[in-house]
C-alpha cells in the first residue's frame, strides 16, 4: 500500500509519520472488515468481545471490572454493552449473593449459540484481512508488535 497515493500526496512523506500512517489505515481496514462480518448479527466489535469475555469465564460470572480489565478496547461505557447485549438475550445479569453492591454478568445459552456463529465469520474476516502474508511474515509481524 503506498501512503502517499492513498493519502492523495505527491509529497514524500517522513519514514516515521508514514509508519503511523500505515498503522491507522491497517487499523481502519481491520475494523471496517470485522465490523462487516459482525453487521448481520447486529452486535458490534465491542459486544463481541464482552461475549468472548464471558464465554472465557466458563460458566463463571464476570463483574463490569473484570470485563472492563480484560477489553481489548479499554471503554468506560462496559455498562451500555451488557445492557444491549441483555436486551439481545445474550447475557444475564443478577446481584451477587455475598455482595448486593456487585454485580454478576454471565452468557446465556442463546449468547454462546450466536457467538458460535460470529465465530465462524470472525475466521472468515480474520483470513480475508491476512490473505496477502505468509506465516513466517505474521510470525515477523508479531515479534514486531511484541516490541509496543
């Protein structure tokens, strides 16, 4: 991909704002692509890793910290997702017998069974973004990452 063309710049542009550049434009295709994939079931990118939280718990509650820790978005609006992802059927929510200030949040049956199919596109977009690098070069990409 060259920046300068897609940026619209007959200007070479410095090595390092060319790298930040390519980061941000790596980054919207990624997320143009999953948000693609993620559109038929309604659930944004955010909702789908707060039910991939949860699945992770194994049957175990979360509490709004525990999946605000373990986001890979980090958001302060943790609370907005559950709610749409309650009124989806995807989750459910009770107060924490030892604990009525805390809040348990867990995955329903009909969560696991949606995010089973989410999984499938995910896999999908995850191949269409990744297509154009071997595994040695996604190995080489992710020692470089390491680095951040």
């Amino acid at each position: 991909m060259n920046v300068e063309a897609v940026i619209k710049t007959d200007k070479e542009i410095p090595l390092k704002s060319r790298t930040i550049i390519h980061f941000m434009l790596v980054e919207n295709h990624i997320n143009e692509t999953i948000a693609t994939a993620l559109k038929p079931f309604e659930v944004s990118v955010q909702q789908f890793n707060v039910l991939r939280i949860l699945r992770g718990q194994k049957n175990k509650p979360a509490n709004l910290s525990t999946l605000n820790e373990r986001m890979v978005t980090k958001m302060s609006n943790t609370t907005r997702l559950v709610d749409k992802l309650l009124t989806k059927g995807y989750v459910e929510r009770r107060t924490c017998p030892s604990n009525r200030r805390k809040i348990e949040i867990t995955i329903t049956k009909q969560g696991n069974s949606q995010l089973e199919k989410m999984d499938s596109a995910m896999i999908h977009a995850e191949e269409e973004i990744l297509k154009k690098l071997s595994i040695e070069e996604l190995e080489q990409l992710n020692l470089l990452f390491d680095k951040f």
